[in-house]
C-alpha cells in the first residue's frame, strides 16, 4: 500500500459545515478546519473557488464561447504589452450541476459516465470500483481485465486527440489529419467491440453489460501505435513545431497529476499503485520528463500511446476467451470508500457514501487538479502561446464542476 | 513538407463515401433499439413507449440490451427547418452550452480526413457572425443560456439552429434542452450522435427547399 503523503492535499469538500480533506494516496477522509486547509496553496482549485480570483490591473476577457475552443471557458488575463500577467479561468458557465447524491447506483453510474465523455471509461470503472468495494461485491478478473482494457484505449484517443490538438494550433495541417485519422481509426476500433465510441454502457456494478470480442483488438492497436511512432519521430524533427512548444507554458507543480505532472519530473500514475484495476499485474515502462513545459507533456503522450498499446497487448493475451457479462449479486450493504483511477489527464479522485441511496459523492477531476497548473505556467507567456499552452494540457473543463 | 506528402499518398484515401456510398462503422449504440422480446425495461430516459423507442431521448446507455437491439442503420435527424444555400459555402459555429464533451468530439470529427465535411462546402467559423448553422451541443446550463442567446443574435439571417445530441434536444437525464430558450431547426439525436448522424443533419438542413 502507497503511504498517504500528507504534503499533497488530493480533495477537500464541505459537509455542513466541517471540511473534509483527502490527502495524495490516502484513503480516510480527515476532519479539518478551512484555515489550515487553505495553506495548501491547491486548496482554491480543489474546493472548485480559484475563478472568483482578480488578475489584476486592466482585463482582456476571452470567452466563455469563442471559436478556438472546444468547449466553454472564461478567461480573465492581465496583459503587459504581449505578455500574459495573470489569469483568472471561470469555468461555472457550462456547469451541469451534477448529483450523484440522493440517486440510487444505477442512476449514479448514468451521470458518472456523462461527467466526461471522452473518460468515460476511467470514470465509469472508478465509480464501479468504489460501489463495488462498499457493497462488497467482487468482480470477476476478466471484468476487471476488460475495464483496464478499456482504460487504456480510451488512453490512446485522448492522448491522440491532445497531440492532435497540438498540431492543429501549431497549423501542422497534415500531421493534424494524420493523427485524427489515427484517433477515428481508435474510436471506430472501439465502437466495433464495445458497441459505443466512448464505452457508454459498457461497464455495470459487478460486471460488463455487454459481452465483448477481443480478437484482433492488440493487432489494430499495433497498427496505429506504430504509425503514430513514426509520426512522431517525424514531427519531433520539424523545428516549426517543436519550436512552439518548447519552453512554453514551463511549471512544476506537486498537486498536480498525470502526464502535466509526469512532464515535471513528478512520479504519480494510478497505475503503479494496488488500485481499483489489476495494473500490477503487466508490466509497463514508466516515464518522466523534467522541464514541464509543453513539449515535455507532448513527449509523455507520445511515450504513453506505445505503454498503452504494450498493456493491451498483455491484457488481450489473457482475454479473447473470456465472457465478462456474468451478472452482479445483489447486495445492500451500506458504507463509505475513496477511491482514484488514473484517467487519460491523471488521478481522478472518488468519495462516496452509501445508504439506502448516494448520500454524498465527491469527485476531483484530473482536470481540477492540473488547471492551477496551467494556470501559474502561462504567467509571463506571449499571448500567441495560449493555444499550445491550454491544449498540451489536455484539460476538459466539463470534469471542472463540482458533483456532489 | 515532401515526405509528409509521401506519407499522405501511402495512406492512399482514408476519406469516407458517405453520403454518395454507404455509411462505414455506424456506431451499433447510437442507432435505433428496436424491440426483440418481451420483457420487462426501465428505460431511464423515458424513451420507450408502446415498445418503440424515441430517439430524440435515448441515451444509449444499453438498459434494455436484454429485450431491444439497435438496428446497425444510421439516425435520420429530424429537419423542421433548413437554410437552403446550396450554391454557397456553409458556416457552422458550435456552442457548448453544458455538454460531457462527447459531442463535441463528435462534431471536432467532421474535420478529420475519414469525414472530411469541407469536401462538401462545409466550414467551421470562430464567429457566429460569419456562421449560417448554430450546433448547440449539450443541455442549456444557467451560465451559458445568456451566451446562447447572444451568440444566435449575432447571426446573420437566414440562419438555423441545429440541437446535437439528446441533452441538446430535450435534456436527455440532465438538465434542459435548447427548446424553449431558442427554436430547434434540426434535432441530431445520439448520445453522443455519430458523426455521420451530424454530417447528414447538415446536409439536409442546407439542401432543405
Ligand atoms: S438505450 Fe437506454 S435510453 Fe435508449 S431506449 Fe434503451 S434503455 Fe432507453
Ligand atoms: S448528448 Fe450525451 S454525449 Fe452529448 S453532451 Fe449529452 S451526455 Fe454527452
């Protein structure tokens, strides 16, 4: 068992009027008053209040919907001259509004998987998980095998998309289509086999809804890893891009998570810990990059595409046989369980209580997490590097607001 | 620049025959659940009724996997209004006004070389000022309703509004859709709708007499 670390605060949530603290690895909630909570320079972000700060001196707003961006975000900058001062993100505008709380596990489940989309995945296996282990249900291993299946190619199309992304801001028009191509070859792998582009539906407390065909998933994921391998050694030798994004955006951040916070030399990865997916069971090269910046981030994608399609090649080894939609036992037993995922923006954090229903729920996206980071890290940037800086974090702000 | 080119011609051609051919690789869990047997269904969408399912609520969340299978066939969207500029180019401006991402991926896709939606006079603008289609993805949260609102003015006429994807539509399980605050042109049904679904629903909105 990885040893809480009581230096990183993971999550924090009010109840009533205690605040409760989840430390980096831990797995009890701790009581704690706001005062002490608030000397974690993360703690604004994680109790979702950072957008209520001031940049200072004279704003530039941008959004909440403009055209470079995938979804909708508000930024408030500070300039001088063409640098970026400050930056306060508001990110409320799209909030949802999430509950979890009061709904029963299958209601709850819908909503999880909705938090993020293109995480579906990770999210819908994280709650499964947590549900799971309160109610004391144990899945079976194929079960768990297909989730990290499915965890590791939602890996790969995320992670295509951020380098996509990156190109496409850096007009590197025909690597752009070149690795979307690769992503929808991903996406339309996964609808063969699981039936949805996103694994909506796939995964159900106790097992999988729908039962899956292995055969051939390592074989096209090989495919493009390989391709994308050499797009990449090619696209590392084009100073045009590779000028653009290195030095950009450059922080280091401990509270941060996945790959922003493996590009900072920083050793987190869900994976490496005894968690909710049977990860200790293959093996995979872990990485680290030390300057931080966006390059750094875009090299740990890359480095990870090929991890990721060396576990699936494992895990399909161990799987094309196996019928994983046995159904669930019931159970209703009550009780509490934190648990954490590591989803293709890092570790995703879960609280939940149960009852006769959800009594309380509590996620910290992984994109939470890392927003003070981009935050802190595009200070003193030219304007022009916003884009690289923004994509190469991969952040979703959909996963920003708060659920409970 | 050369080897990239190289490279592109040993691809050979990625792109999609759709709408001439037919659709490849629709999405199974984004096409219609259509009823196999009897049997008891807690559809939580409420999209079943009478043994047919309505599409404009499905969520393709599976529930009634035991007693309905999608029938493979691409979703027609539902065009109550087009725009009918076909001897023109087609601007689209998209507006995330509360969605899970998904559908914004979905509609990120229409770029990609298998989709290709600018072969067929199709473009993206980074202004609703330039744009003749509106596609709202997600449910309308309090925040961005005022946006929505703003964004849709700044249209120039003739314009449409296309909702994409069943939050978009009704709300789906979380919040509420764009009927009500703005006049749906064109429903995308999905969660979230394929892109071929999407780039059909463009189609017809343009071509629409
Ligand atoms: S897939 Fe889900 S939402 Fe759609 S009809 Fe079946 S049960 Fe209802
Ligand atoms: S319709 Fe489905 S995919 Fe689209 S935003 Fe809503 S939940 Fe996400």
């Amino acid at each position: 068992m990885t040893e809480e670390n009581t230096d990183v605060l993971s999550g924090a949530f009010k109840d009533i009027e205690a605040w409760n603290a989840i430390f980096r690895n831990g797995t009890t909630l701790r009581r704690m008053q706001e005062n002490r909570l608030s000397l974690y320079e993360n703690f604004d972000y994680i109790a979702g209040r950072a957008e209520r700060g001031e940049s200072g001196g004279k704003e530039f707003i941008y959004g909440p919907s403009s055209g470079g961006m995938l979804e909708s975000i508000r930024f408030r900058m500070s300039t001088e001259g063409e640098r970026i001062s400050s930056l306060v993100p508001e990110f409320s505008f799209k909030n949802r509004s999430l509950k979890l709380g009061g709904k029963d596990t299958e209601t709850a489940l819908l909503l999880a998987e909705r938090i993020n989309g293109p995480y579906s995945a990770s999210y819908s296996a994280l709650f499964c998980g947590v549900a799971e282990s309160i109610l004391g249900i144990q899945p079976s291993h194929e079960v768990r095998l297909t989730r990290m299946l499915a965890c590791e190619l939602e890996r790969i199309a995320c992670h295509l998309f951020v380098v996509g992304r990156l190109c496409e801001a850096a007009s590197q028009s025909v690597a752009t289509a070149h690795i979307f191509g690769l992503r929808e070859k991903i996406l339309r792998m996964i609808s063969r086999r699981f039936g949805h582009r996103f694994f909506f539906g796939l995964n159900d407390i106790g097992r999988i809804r729908t039962p899956v065909d292995f055969h051939g998933i390592s074989e096209s994921v090989d495919a493009v890893v390989n391709e994308f391998g050499d797009l990449w050694q090619h696209l590392s030798s084009s100073t045009l891009f590779i000028d653009r994004i290195q030095r950009t955006c450059p922080v280091h951040l401990e509270s941060s998570v996945g790959p922003a916070a493996r590009a900072s030399g920083y050793s987190t990865d869900e994976r490496l810990t005894e968690g909710l997916l049977p990860y200790s069971d293959f093996s995979f090269n872990f990485r680290k990059e030390y300057e931080g910046d966006s390059l750094s981030r875009a090299l740990i994608r890359s480095h990870e595409i090929e991890e990721s399609g060396s576990i699936i090649a494992q895990v399909t080894d161990q799987l094309h046989k196996a019928d994983a939609s046995r159904p669930a036992s019931i159970s209703d037993r009550r009780g509490e369980g934190i648990g954490r995922i590591e989803s293709p923006g890092g570790e995703t954090l879960l609280y939940l209580r149960l009852g006769d229903s959800i009594e309380r729920a509590y996620i910290r996206s992984s994109s939470l997490a890392n927003l003070q980071a981009f935050v802190r890290g595009i200070s003193g940037a030219v304007f022009t590097d916003f884009a690289f800086a923004w994509e190469s974090f991969g952040l979703w702000v959909c996963e920003m607001g708060g659920v409970i | 620049m050369k080897s990239w080119v190289i490279r592109g011609l040993r691809k050979g051609v990625l792109t999609t025959r759709f709408p001439k051919g037919d659709a490849e690789d629709v999405p199974l869990w984004t096409t219609k659940p259509v009823k196999m047997s009897d049997g008891e269904v807690r559809c939580p969408a409420g999209a079943i009724s009478d043994g047919a399912v309505d599409m404009n609520r499905c969520i393709s969340c599976r529930r009634c996997s035991e007693h309905y299978m999608p029938d493979g066939r691409p979703v027609h969207s539902t065009v109550n209004s087009g725009i009918s500029i076909a001897s023109r180019s087609f601007h689209i401006y998209m507006i995330d006004t509360g969605s899970c991402g998904a559908c914004n991926s979905e509609v990120h896709s229409l770029h990609n070389p298998v989709y290709d939606f600018n072969r067929l006079g199709m473009f993206v603008t980074n202004t609703p000022r330039h744009a003749d289609a509106l596609i709202v993805v997600g449910v309308v949260s309090e925040g961005m309703e005022m946006a929505l609102k703003a964004a849709y003015e700044a249209m120039p006429s003739p314009k449409i509004v296309i909702a994409t994807g069943t939050c978009s539509i009704s709300g789906g399980i979380i919040g509420k859709g764009v009927d009500g605050v703005l006049p749906a042109d064109v429903l995308v049904p999905g969660c979230p709708p394929s892109p071929y679904a999407i780039l059909d629903a463009l189609i017809r909105a343009r071509d629409a007499k």
